[in-house]
C-alpha cells in the first residue's frame, strides 16, 4: 500500500509514452481500461475495466490517493525510466 497525490499520479501517467496503458495491460494479463482506471479513470462500462484497491481523499495537489496494489504504478514508472 502507497499514498500518493492524484495530481502526481496524473503527472506520472501523463509521462507514459502512447501505448504504454496496453502495454502495461498486456505485461500483467489485465484490461487496458483497468490500467486507465488506476490512474483516474472511469472505464467501467460492458465490464472491460475493473475499479482497483484506489481510495481517493479530498485535499491539496488534488488530494490523496492511497493505492492497495503499486503493481501498475511501478511498471509505469518502468517504462517512464527507460
């Protein structure tokens, strides 16, 4: 378990080149909208993304977000060293 702000992790998904969500879903056997969810996302639509372990609480920098799994966070921070 981590905590974060949503606005860094925002920045860090902005930071991800294009492709790298299905990348990243691809690399795990997960939905690309499920990876789009667990940065903010709302994909949930005909069951393709799943909401994740993200509890989000009001504040500065777009307040706080406490991830239960880093799994995805840290692949994107991967692809974003590379």
């Amino acid at each position: 378990m981590t905590t974060i702000t949503f606005n860094e992790l925002r920045r860090i998904k902005d930071s991800l080149p294009t492709g790298s969500m299905q990348r990243i879903a691809d690399e795990l056997g997960i939905e690309a909208d499920t990876v789009r969810n667990y940065f903010g996302g709302t994909h949930y639509n005909a069951g393709e993304g799943k909401p994740l372990g993200m509890h989000i609480e009001p504040g500065p920098d777009g307040g706080i977000v406490v991830l239960d799994d880093i799994t995805i966070l840290e692949k994107a921070k991967a692809i974003i060293a590379q």
